[in-house]
C-alpha cells in the first residue's frame, strides 16, 4: 500500500502539525509529504525543517492557484491551525480530501473570527458544560462543512481560557492523527465518513468515546 501523501496548513506554532509528523513517522498509510504556510514567521516551518519535509510559505493565501499548487498531489489536506479562508477553488479541487480540526464542538462555537482564544472565551461565556475538538471537512464556508468526529472534555469550575485552552489541545493532539490514520487506511473515500465509537477501528484505538454529532 503506497502511503498517502499529507498536505499540512499551517499559521502558527505547529503543535497538531508536531503530532502528525510524530504519528506517522513509521506508518505505511500516511505520511506528511509537504507543509504550506500562510506566513513565514510561523514556528511550524521550523518543525517541518526538522523533520525533512519541504515547506512553501504563500506569497497569497487568497490566491486559488497558487494554494493549489503549493498543495501539489496531496491525497490527503490537513488545515492544522490554518487561519486563512482557503479559496473555493481551492476546496473545489480537494473536496472531501481537505479536513480541518476546530478548538470546540461544531456547529456551535464556530465561523469567520473564531479560533484560538476567543474560541474558548465563548464556550465559557455561554455556561456550556463541555467543549471539545472537532474534525470536519472543509467547505467554503467557516466551520460548516461536515463533521467527521468529535472528542469532548468537561468544562470545569474556575476554567479560564487558558485551562480550557490546554484541556482540548490535549484532546486535539489525539483526535487528529486517529482520524488522519483513519481516512487513510480507507483510501479518503470520496463520500463524507463519520468516525462512530462503536465497533469501529478507529474508536478501537483510544480508551476515551469520541462524540459524534450528526451533520
């Protein structure tokens, strides 16, 4: 079985992009074969230069033929703390091949402006009882396309969003390589997959349920 080929979308620092690079280092059915960058100060490019994969930085990450082509023959596109919209051209030419993961439970707590902080501070202001990471395919529109599978956490008393902040990262750093794996070892079929908790080989790898909710 050939590997299938990862493209990784980075703004920031890289952690979920650490993960993957560390989660399928040995595998035989992914691997990360490029990094695309929407900036170059990003930390992430130094994560990508460690481990030998070659990184494009985005002259334009508004531009559909340029992110395109720095996407090259990816099978497989992760948006892992990419915080610009994708061109819908862009989502045209990957679609159902392009997943992102999100810092809490969609549909809620999502779209244009949430991401990082602000995210959580929502989840706290609005009195709800979990949060958790979430990963969905990318559409053309923030947030919206449909969810693959759900991890939640509790949300605490005294929380802040820094807590809360830590809590689903952790939970993220286990989510996205299961279903990255996942997609893979299905060859990313070309109709939506939801990641159940039961009976499946996914679940079968993680102690804790992996919440889904319908699309």
């Amino acid at each position: 079985m050939t590997p299938v080929r990862l493209a990784v979308l980075v703004s920031g620092a890289g952690t979920n992009l650490q993960t993957l690079l560390d989660a399928l280092a040995d595998s035989r059915v992914a691997r990360v074969a490029r990094v695309v960058s929407s900036h170059a100060a990003a930390g992430a490019l130094e994560r990508a230069r460690r481990a030998g994969v070659p990184a494009t930085v985005l002259a334009d990450p508004s531009d559909p033929a340029h992110v395109i082509a720095s996407l090259g023959d990816a099978g497989l596109v992760v948006l892992a703390g990419y915080l610009k919209r994708v061109p819908p051209a862009a989502v045209a030419r990957f679609r159902l091949r392009m997943i992102n993961i999100h810092p809490a439970l969609l549909p809620a707590f999502g779209g244009p402006g949430m991401y990082g902080r602000r995210v959580h501070e929502r989840v706290l202001a609005s009195g709800a009882a979990i949060s958790g990471a979430t990963v969905h395919y990318v559409d053309e529109e923030y947030d919206r396309g449909p969810i693959i599978a759900q991890w939640p956490v509790p949300v605490r008393p005294g929380d802040t969003a820094e807590t809360l902040a830590a809590r689903v990262l952790g939970v993220e750093h286990r989510l996205l390589p299961l279903v990255v794996v996942e997609l893979a070892r299905r060859g990313v079929p070309p109709v939506p997959v939801q990641l159940f908790p039961d009976g499946s080989a996914f679940a079968a790898q993680n102690e804790l349920s992996v919440r889904l909710l319908d699309a």
